[in-house]
C-alpha cells in the first residue's frame, strides 16, 4: 500500500510537524512518504507530483492558510485518481464536518483531532485486518448521511514516536525552519483561539526533547520554533529548557517560543538577561487588546501592567528580540479603543509589532456569537471579518493601511530614528502616524507596486510635505543618517537631490586632510591615509549637530554628516559644520 501524507505549507522555508508526527506514529507496520508542497505551486503540477507517485492513500493536513488550494488539488487528484483514498485532518476540517464532507464528495475521511493513532487504525483497515467500524476519531459518509466515530483517549505524550528521525529532511534542516512541540494544550479560554477547546495541558517526555533538539542542531538546524501555545505555563519546565539551550545551543541557532507575558516572573526575565547570549532567543507574545471588557468578553485573563513590565525587563536586557500581536476586530473594541490599544503597546517598542484582524475560526466560541456582537464575515477561510457592531468596514479598511505602513516603516526597522522623531514631535501618537501615512500611501496606489528602499525614503518625504508645521530640514537629516548608518559600503543611488559641489567637497577634504580632528578624536586615530580617505568617504548636507542627536538634543546647524566605510563594516559616522 503506497500511502502519501501531504501539505500545502505557506512558504517553502516551512515544515510540517504534524505529517511528520503521523508518519512516526505510523511506523514500522507502514512507511508513508512525505511530499509537501506551497499555497503558490501550480495545483496541476502538484497533483501532477502525487500522480505519478502512483498513492493508494493521500492524506492532506488542513489549515485556513491552505484549505482552499488544498480543496483545489483534492478534486483535481479525485479524477485522475478516482480510486484513491482522500484523508483529511487538521484544525481546518475537524469541526463542521458535516459541512465539509457533504459539500465535497471527494473527501473520504476526515481525521477529527489528534490523528496519531486514528490514522495508523485507519491505515489498517484499508490494509483489511480491521473493520472501518474499529476505526476510531474519524467521520465519513454513508448514504449521505454523516457518520462519526468517538475519538480515542488523548495520547500519553511521555510514549510519542519522534518527528525528526527521518533520512528524507536531513538535507534541508538548515534551509527551514524546525518546529517542535515539548506540550499540547493550552491552560486559558480566549474565545477566538482553537486552542481553547483542548482543555488541560499536556507535555512531552523532557529529555526525549532534549535529544531531538540536539539531533536538529547537530544536523544543521538554524531556526527552532516551539509551536507550545504557552511554553512558560511551567515555571519549572521553561526554566529547565531555558538552561539546556543555554548551555547547550551551536552557534547560528535561534529557537524562538510563544509565551504569555503576565505571568513570566522578574527573577526568569532576570536569569535570561544575565545568562542568555544575545539573539539566542526570540519570544512572541499575544497582547491583542488592552480594553479590559474587550479581554472580558473573550475570556482572556490578562494584567497588562505585568506584561508591561515583562516586555520592557526583556528589551532593557538587549538579549532578545520580541514578537507582540494585536487582533483588530475583538467584540467591543471600536476605532477610538483600538487606537488606544496600538499606542498603549507601541509605548514598549517591541521589535516586532503584527497588526492582525479578527477570523472566526471554525469551533471557536466566538464563531459561535458571531450574530451577538454583529459581525459580518464570508464563511470562506480564513474567515476575516468585515465589521462588527462597533467596528465599520471603513474602520477596518482604515486600520489596514496602518498595518501596510507598520510593515514596511517599523518591523523592518528601515529607519527607526526617522520614526521615533515623527511620533514624538510631529503626530498626537504613534498610531496616528501609521495611519496617515497608510491612507495616503493607499490614496497614491502605491500598495500595487514594488518599492526599492530608496522609494521608501522618498514617498515618506512626499508625505510630510503634505503637513503643515513638519520641519523637512529635520526630518531629511534625521532620514539621512537613517539611510546611511544602514549601509555597509558607499550608497550609489542615495535618495535625495542635494549633493556637495565639486568645489566643496574639495574644501572639505582639505580641512580633514588639515585637521581629522574635525571628524572626530576616533577617527583622527584611525590614520587613514590620503587615498583611503577620498575612497572609503561619503559626505552629505546635514542639519543638525550628530553627537548632540546622540546624546538625545536636536541642534541645528548648517553642516555636513561624514561617513567612512571600510571592511564592509557598519560605517564611522559623524558630523561638521561648514
């Protein structure tokens, strides 16, 4: 019996645990090949793959990022295969499934759940040595009518077969990312999280975790992500690992953890900040709103100052970037609410702010109360809302061109010192900037093309030019030394106009060949000679004094910022007056 477990993941860079925990669990009795594949391939050149792998037995893990294309190679593979067993699992198709299996007849089997020990039973009864009726946490079709089966008792994680072990990835372990589990479940009811429905957390035998992440790192892993919804539950537990990762990680590795904030005590923050290499960590954390009968309503326990302080003992110890979510849409948080909610955790700087919007998932409790709070949504995934009864889709639409903006102007950190002066000195908040500028990115239609860093800079100065009481001579400096401090070599296309004439740069060349004091006591020590200096230099105008702007005063003067690039180093930097 030749048997194909498959998925559609987002990205290529992504890996499927769950396929690779059912080919685990199926094994030594069966062998199932691994074969996925990304939402962007071609569905004909994937069905055309699993054709010619010649399968008895497809099974498919389902998500909201995939159900559709998944959909789409499933009847594809139906009828060039019509004989093959179509199996479908994952969080997407185990609930309604009445819905999926009688709008899709080419579904055979819907896995319900955990399918460890499902899918091996179900793997046996098509080899013939069990009745489909043995089969246990599965749904199907009979006469058109639906029949489900009890799913079996929770799995003793403690006993679970590896994931990892198999001669087919370990050529790509460094190339993707490596997921890993060491608990399933997770101890809160936010309503619009699947996890909620699992009651009680379970957890994985520590040092089968310990070996397996050993094997990942020694095989060329370079990104470990624990996909725990809640890896610091245990104070204990997430101590211990923390220790062992420590003390036991390669160099070039990050594992990167979803934790919950409030609860992480200071003396664990304290213990990773005195202890912990710098990047070795990276940590995403859930805020989504800070309206406490938003939280209230979605049964999310939440104490915002102690994430507070979490957030910010991690940022004060340099160790480890942060990952902090928003969900837009939450039942009665409006546009005001919201916009409190982003600059209340903007306030942090995270290193990463995603601004997401509310999807009624399928089996969550909010889905269920969609009609009460009046949203409005198309039952196709991934189910994003259009509004609610606070929210309008204007208000959404609105929200969205921050998010574009956010993207592209903070989590990718093209010019941080740019920004920081606008939403200090320009704009009532954070918030308000993002959204300002969102909406006239959007008005000028430049969310349908591409951008080259250089357009970033430039549609930004367009922007401001639309304000009144922006001082351009400011901002354009600020935004120069942003543009420049990023480079590692002499920018050959900078964004601005203004350029030194020949005469002056001369001038200026002669006083540093003179005196390199003026360019600073470190760099007079440098010694560089005639021919490196006129090499490796880059001089711009500037307006504005650089070591007071360092030092965290903005003094104008008519100047220039001189940079000196070598080695394909971060460049020497400062500033002079003409």
């Amino acid at each position: 019996m030749n048997i194909i477990l498959a998925t559609l993941n987002a990205k290529y860079i992504h890996t499927n645990l769950a396929i690779r925990y059912l080919k685990a669990a199926a094994r030594p009795e069966f062998d199932p090949e691994l074969a996925e594949y990304t939402i962007k391939d071609p569905a004909f050149n994937i069905v055309s793959d699993l054709f010619q792998k010649k399968p008895d037995v497809v099974g498919f893990s389902c998500y909201i990022w995939n159900i559709n294309e998944t959909i789409h190679v499933i009847k594809m593979l139906k009828t060039v295969l019509p004989k093959v067993k179509i199996v479908l699992g994952g969080p997407e198709v185990s609930y309604d499934v009445h819905d999926w299996l009688k709008k899709y007849e080419e579904i055979d089997f819907i896995i319900m759940g955990e399918g460890e020990v499902s899918f091996k039973e179900m793997l046996r009864h098509f080899n013939g040595e069990i009745p489909l009726e043995e089969v246990p946490g599965i749904t199907y079709l009979v006469d058109g009518k639906v029949k489900i089966h009890a799913q079996p008792a929770k799995i003793d994680l403690r006993d679970i077969a590896s994931p990892f072990h198999f001669e087919e990835d370990l050529p790509h372990l460094g190339k993707r990312i490596q997921y890993i589990e060491t608990s399933r479940g997770c101890p809160f009811s936010c309503q619009f999280c699947l996890s909620s429905i699992e009651v009680g957390v379970r957890y994985f035998n520590r040092e089968k975790i310990k070996e397996d992440i050993r094997f990942l790192m020694n095989n060329g892993a370079k990104i470990i992500k624990f996909v725990d919804r809640t890896f610091n539950i245990s104070r204990s537990y997430a101590m211990e690992m923390f220790q062992f990762l420590i003390d036991e990680h390669q160099p070039g590795v990050v594992f990167q953890f979803e934790i919950t904030a409030d609860i992480m005590r200071p003396e664990v923050i304290q213990f990773l900040n005195d202890n912990a290499p710098k990047g070795l960590f990276r940590f995403e954390i859930g805020v989504q709103s800070t309206n406490d009968l938003t939280n209230d309503l979605v049964k999310r326990r939440q104490n915002f100052e102690k994430l507070t302080r979490t957030v910010t003992m991690v940022k004060e110890g340099g160790k480890i970037d942060q990952h902090l979510d928003l969900i837009a849409g939450l039942p009665e948080e409006d546009y005001a609410s919201f916009r409190r909610t982003f600059n209340d955790v903007f306030a942090m700087r995270p290193e990463e702010l995603q601004l997401g919007f509310l999807k009624l998932l399928r089996g969550t409790g909010l889905r269920l109360e969609a009609e009460k709070y009046g949203y409005t949504y198309v039952d196709i995934s991934p189910y994003e809302i259009f509004s609610n009864n606070v929210l309008t889709f204007d208000d959404i639409v609105r929200i969205k061109h921050a998010e574009d903006v956010l993207e592209k102007y903070w989590n990718a950190h093209r010019m941080d010192n740019t920004v920081e002066y606008l939403i200090k000195e320009v704009f009532e908040t954070p918030f308000d900037f993002f959204q300002g500028f969102g909406t006239f990115w959007e008005s000028k239609g430049w969310s349908r093309i591409g951008h080259q860093l250089e357009d970033l800079f430039r549609r930004l100065i367009e922007y401001l030019e639309t304000l009144p009481h922006v001082d351009l001579e400011i901002v354009r400096s600020i935004m120069k030394l942003d543009y420049v401090q990023a480079q590692t070599f002499q920018p050959r296309k900078p964004w601005w106009n203004e350029r030194p004439s020949e005469d002056e740069l001369r001038q200026v060349f002669a006083r540093l060949k003179a005196d390199p004091t003026i360019a600073g006591e470190e760099f007079a020590a440098m010694n560089i000679s005639e021919k490196d200096l006129f090499k490796h230099s880059f001089i711009v105008p500037f307006n504005m004094d650089l070591q007071a702007y360092n030092e965290g005063s903005i003094v104008c003067n008519e100047g220039y910022l001189f940079a000196y690039f070598h080695r394909g180093q971060q460049p020497y930097m400062t500033s002079f007056t003409k």
